[in-house]
C-alpha cells in the first residue's frame, strides 16, 4: 500500500466538509492531519466521532476510530469496494425515486401551507421551501451519503476503486440536479397556487398550480392528476430532452450510469393520492348470444339470369 493518502484517493478537504455536515453546528468539525497511515481527523467529542465515521462509512470509505485517543480520533485509510458497491446502488434507487414524482415536494408544500393558521408567519416568507429543501437534503444524505465538493484530481490508484468514484460523483450531480428541479418547481407552484385560492377552491388551485408548474418545468402532467373543472385546456408538455450519458466508458462506471435510469417508483417523504389517467379500454365487444346472423345477401342479377327466365 502506497503511503501517499492523495494516491489512495484521499482528498482531505473532502473529508472535512462531509464530518462537518455529519455533526451539527458551524465552522469544522475537527482537524485533518495527513499521515502516513492515510488522513487523521481530531474531533471534540465521541459522539462527534462517530458520527462522523457512520457518514464517511455511508460514502465507501475506509474510516476507524484510533485506540489510546480516546476514541475522539478517526483514521482514514483508504476506500472500501464493497461500501462503494452499496452506495452506488443506493444511489441508483434515490435518483429514480426524485425521477419518478418530480411535484410530490410542490404537493407537499402547498398542503403545510394549507394547515397554518391565517396570521402565521410562514404564509408571507420563504420558509416552507426553506424547510422542504432542507429535509430533501436530509434524506438524501441518510439514504445515500452526504455530497460535499472534492478535488477532480485526486483519485485512488486501484482502478476499480477509480471507476466506482467516477460513477459515484455523477450520480451526485445527477440527484442534486432532480433535487433543484423538486424544488424549482415548489417555489413556482407555491404562489400560483395562493393566488388561484382566491377565487377558486383549495383543492382545484391546488391541482391547477402544481400542473401549471410541471408544464413550465417540461414535465408530463399525467402525474399531477385530473385537470380541475373550469380550469380550461392546457397544452400537452413537450417531451424532456434526454441528457447525453458522460463519457464513462465501459465498467463499473457505465454500468452504474446505465443502471440509474431503472424506473424505481417511491418517495420517502408523505405521498398523496396521484391519480392516473383512465387509459382507453381496447378490449373487443363481447358478442350477443341473442343477436342473430345476419342473412346472406344475394347475388346481383345478371343479363343471362334474366334470358333464363324468360
């Protein structure tokens, strides 16, 4: 094993930044030594740090309390290929569930707002989407790691490990794009519907702002609901642009990349109702027992037919 941490694909700000979004409070959340064994972290408490070995753990890497420090010292050692394996399929399964209802986060919003009391606060500010992009940010870290900036350049020399990181960080841009789209579409869906409730009921403002929303975003609307009566025609969406797939190449990398778009329905957070689309039924009559066949009909005279008779 190479004693140079930067070789083994340990970036030390990266590190930094994912321990001090593990534990709550401001400014960082320990100090990061370079060593030979790999990076060292001091941290003010135990509990400090072991929250921040379960989130270094959660993204693949190779993290240990270190004896005799009284275990407010955690060792960094290096990237664990089967933690990397587990985090991309989580990874997988989170992008497709933000993919799969991209206006539940709008749904939601809007049904907070529905419970505050006339004179609360929160009806006049941001808070509400403060909140709700606080919470998305939340259980995508609890489900599939916490996503902090790092240095492009620093990478492990084990290829495997290499592929697997390459992978991993464009899933990360991936989730964060779906979670800004969730959020996009919250912040548009909030005040149209708030204006719509003036003059039409809760429910069908509700249902008219969240598809007004999809449309101006490019979503179908077909998961948004019904449209709400007296809300007029709206035109169909035009079909999202598909992103070309990075240049991952084959491996562990494309096969990561290629394995995301797996549809995976689901939402961690509250869900309500979405009703489909009534689809046309295609399924032939049945035939009545009680109809008779039609009769046979004739054949046209002819000019011999008529010589014959005659």
């Amino acid at each position: 094993m190479t004693s140079d941490p930067r070789q083994r694909g340990l970036d030390p700000a990266h590190i930094l930044s994912v321990t001090s979004q593990a534990i709550p409070g401001r400014g960082p959340a320990g100090l990061a030594v370079t060593t030979s064994e790999g990076v060292r972290i001091c941290f003010r408490s135990r509990q400090a740090a072991g929250r921040a070995t379960a989130a270094l753990a959660r993204l693949g890497y190779q993290a240990r309390p270190i004896d005799g420090s009284h275990r407010r010292d955690v060792l960094v050692t290096g990237w664990n290929a089967e933690a990397l394996e587990a985090r991309l399929e989580a990874m997988r399964t989170v992008l497709c569930q933000l993919s799969a209802s991209p206006s539940v986060t709008a749904r939601i919003v809007i049904e907070r707002f529905r419970t505050l009391p006339p004179g609360s606060p929160a009806r006049r500010d941001s808070s509400l989407l403060t909140k709700a992009h606080a919470e998305l940010r939340s259980w995508v870290a609890d489900h599939s790691g916490i996503h902090a900036p790092h240095d492009r350049a620093i990478i492990p020399a084990d290829v495997g490990n290499a592929l697997r990181l390459r992978a991993a960080r464009a899933l990360e841009n991936a989730i964060d794009d779906l979670t800004e789209r969730h959020l996009r579409i919250a912040a548009h869906a909030l005040p149209l519907y708030q204006s719509l409730r003036l003059r039409t009921t809760e429910d069908q403002a509700k249902d008219t702002a969240i598809r007004r929303a999809s449309v101006m975003y490019h979503l179908p609307p077909t998961a948004q609901g019904s449209p709400a009566p007296g809300a007029g025609p709206v035109r169909p969406a035009a079909p999202e642009p598909q992103s070309p797939e990075p240049p991952f190449g084959d491996g562990l990398a494309g096969t990561a990349t290629r394995q995301a778009a797996s549809g995976i329905p689901g939402w961690p957070l509250p869900r309500w109702p979405l009703s489909q689309p009534a689809q046309p039924d295609t399924t032939p009559p049945a035939a009545d027992p009680q109809r008779q066949a039609p009769a046979p009909r004739r054949p046209p005279r002819t000019p011999n037919a008529r010589r014959q008779r005659r």
